[in-house]
C-alpha cells in the first residue's frame, strides 16, 4: 500500500515487435510506421540520434537505401522521416498497391 491507502499494481506490459520495412511493398507502410512511431518515434525518453538507430535497423531494401547515406543526427532524423513518409505514404501510391492485392486476388 501507498500513502494514500491504494494497492500499488504493476503491470508488465508486452514488448513490440517492429517488422521491417523493405519498401517493396507500399502497402506494408502503414504497418510499419505506426508501429515505429508507437514504440520509438513518440518515446520521449530516446533522443533523435537513438531514434535514427533504431530507425535504421528496422528498414531494408529501397527503404534503407532511401536513408542510409544521411548522417546520425538529429537534423539527419527529421529529414530521413519526412523523405520516408513522402516516398511510402503517398496516398496515391498506397491506393496503388492496395488496388494491385486486390486486382491479384
């Protein structure tokens, strides 16, 4: 018990699991960056450089290629996620492929 009287709980809470991002498929994006953006984009307690880390190990193929000249820093971070979002969020390109599962089926 607390000060207050109150039963303190503690609850474990899962780890996330991040995918990969290769950029082949454009419809995986979504996926991806709300996953990322949950666990490392809106973690406060990372800072730019960590978060570009982190960002950086959970891209491949196109999507890596897209960032991986850019330096480690901060500036570099904002930069690399901007590019990110306008390469792969594209609504037009992520209609596009969506269309293309559906026409496959």
């Amino acid at each position: 018990m607390n000060v207050f009287g109150t039963l303190n709980i503690r609850i474990k809470v899962p780890k996330y699991y991040i995918t990969r991002f290769y950029g082949d498929d454009a419809s995986k994006w979504l996926t991806f960056w709300n996953s990322f953006e949950t666990a490392v984009h809106n973690n406060e307690s990372l800072n730019k450089i960590d978060k570009f880390n982190y960002l950086k190990a959970h891209l491949g193929g196109s999507a890596l290629n897209t960032v991986e000249d850019f330096p480690i820093s901060a500036k570099a971070y904002d930069e690399a996620i901007e590019l990110l979002k306008n390469r792969f969020a594209n609504p037009e390109i992520l209609i596009q492929a969506h269309m293309n599962k559906i026409l496959s089926l």
